[in-house]
C-alpha cells in the first residue's frame, strides 16, 4: 500500500494495514502480485483508525471481464443484472426459470405476463442463488450459445449495512470473432430493497467498475457513478400499486465485443435499456 506523498505499509493477512495519515482525502495505491493495481481516493477522519475497504480484482486473460458494483448505505439492497447474449428459446427460458429473466413488464403487468417481456441470457443474483440450492443442475458459470459468452456472478451483497462488499459479476469467452450478430453486453442495477420507499437507488452513490484482459493484460477500462453517467428510470408512475412501486433501475453500459468498446447508457429507447433488469422491463 502506498500514499501519494510516498508513505508505504504492507497488509497483513486479512488485508489490514497502518498508515499514518493526514485528516481529508488522501490516494492510496494498492498493489499484489496476482491482481490488478487499484489507485483510489478515501476519507481519512481525525479520531477514527479505518477506512473504506479497498477492493481488488484478479487478473483477467484474454476474453474475460469483470463487472464490480459497490455502494454507500442507502438502500440497502441493490443488484447487479448482466446481460450477456440474447440466447436460443431454450437459454431463455432457462434464464427465465432460473434467474428470473423477463418474467414481467412492470410498464404492462404485475406479475405472470411473461409472453410480454424480454428475455435473454442474464446473469444476477437469483441465478446465484439457485446455483447454491439446485447445484446438481446450475452450479457452474453459464455459456450463451448465441453471443459464446460465459458468466457467474461471483459475490452477491443483500445487506450493504452489514456486509461492506461489492457484487462481482465475471465474463469468459467475449470474442468479437465468434459472437456473430449477438456482440452486446449490457448491465444495469436494480434497487431491490427497500421497497415501496421510493427511488434511493439516487442517493446510493453506487459506482461500477469495469475491467478485462485484453491482450492479455489485465486494467481497469471503465468507472460509472450514480448522478453522473447512465440513466435512471423510475418505476413509481406505471407500477403504483404493484409489487415493483418504488423501485427504480439504473442502466450503466454496454461492452461491444467485436471492438471492446464500453459506452455509457444515455437513451431509455436504446438497447442498453430494454433488458431484463430486476425482473421488470422498462421502455
């Protein structure tokens, strides 16, 4: 670990570590063998000995990309959706059994009208959970045989008020030369909890991380914070009354596979913002 004005400590075991450190932001550069170099900023109070954690992703190969989404206190539940390939019908409704994907429109319907919503190939927290309750059958990351990407969503956080941990989402195979007409990645974030307190996703201060390996080495190609990139859409007005009032999804980036570019999600009329996000469809 080292400090902008060239102060240096070595974590122990549990990735603690001492610095003495001036009041107000400081940089801190963290480094390991194994994993990727993460250059942040933290608030350092007078009187308090601890900082926000500092976490870091693992090396990525050729082809892989990791998605990190991390937020403040507020709310407490948010999560990661990631769409990964928009499948055969029967990858959807696998994902659609298993994961929750395009089980409803919340603009249309409550519940049960999957015949109108979306579906695809989508990775998040529901899909985790049946790996570890079914593991017979969905235990291992998953492959999109349209788009020959794989993913698993490697941590999940239910309560950022008790864990103080990002979500990780992991993607294998994004190869530009064997992902045909199916090249769009697309994620976004969905406040799950609580609810029907209306749209605290806005006060989250959530940000996402994004990074690959491209040419085999492993770096950090996009940061995303909420109020200042991506697009919000509310669901308060079309879903009163319903299961979802309150609820609000955020729709951070696209990644083309056939060029590695990631662009921010601007249009609620484009692709980036007709997945399945938080099982409600949003137009």
């Amino acid at each position: 670990m080292t400090s902008a004005d060239g102060k240096t400590a070595t974590t122990k075991e549990d990735g603690k570590f001492c610095l003495k450190l001036p009041a107000g932001e400081v940089t801190l550069t963290a480094e390991k063998k194994g994993y990727v170099t993460e250059k942040v900023v933290r608030k350092v109070v007078e009187s308090e000995s601890t900082i926000n954690d500092i976490e870091m992703s693992t090396v990525l190969e050729q082809g892989q990309w990791r998605i990190v989404m991390a937020w403040e206190k507020k709310p407490w539940d948010l999560d990661s959706w990631t769409m990964f390939g928009k499948g055969t019908t029967a990858e959807q409704n696998f994902f659609y059994y298993y994961a929750g994907a395009g089980g409803w429109d919340a603009e249309q319907c409550d519940r049960n009208c999957a015949s109108q919503a979306p579906k695809g190939c989508v990775m998040n927290w529901i899909y985790k959970k049946n790996a570890v309750a079914k593991p017979t059958k969905v235990q291992e990351p998953k492959t999109c045989s349209t788009s020959s990407v794989t993913a698993f969503m490697d941590q999940d956080n239910k309560n950022i008020t008790i864990h103080q941990y990002a979500e990780t989402t992991t993607l294998s195979g994004v190869d530009g030369t064997k992902c045909g007409d199916d090249c769009n990645i697309h994620f976004c974030v969905y406040q799950y909890a609580p609810r029907p307190t209306p749209n605290q996703i806005r006060e989250s201060g959530a940000t996402v991380e994004v990074y690959n390996g491209d040419g085999g080495k492993s770096k950090k190609v996009g940061h995303f914070t909420m109020g200042k990139d991506g697009i919000v859409k509310d669901l308060n007005d079309k879903a009163e009354g319903t299961s979802v009032a309150g609820a609000s999804q955020w729709f951070v980036f696209s990644i083309d596979a056939k060029t590695n570019e990631v662009t921010t999600c601007t249009d609620l009329t484009s692709d980036c913002a007709k997945m399945p996000c938080g099982q409600h469809y949003s137009r």
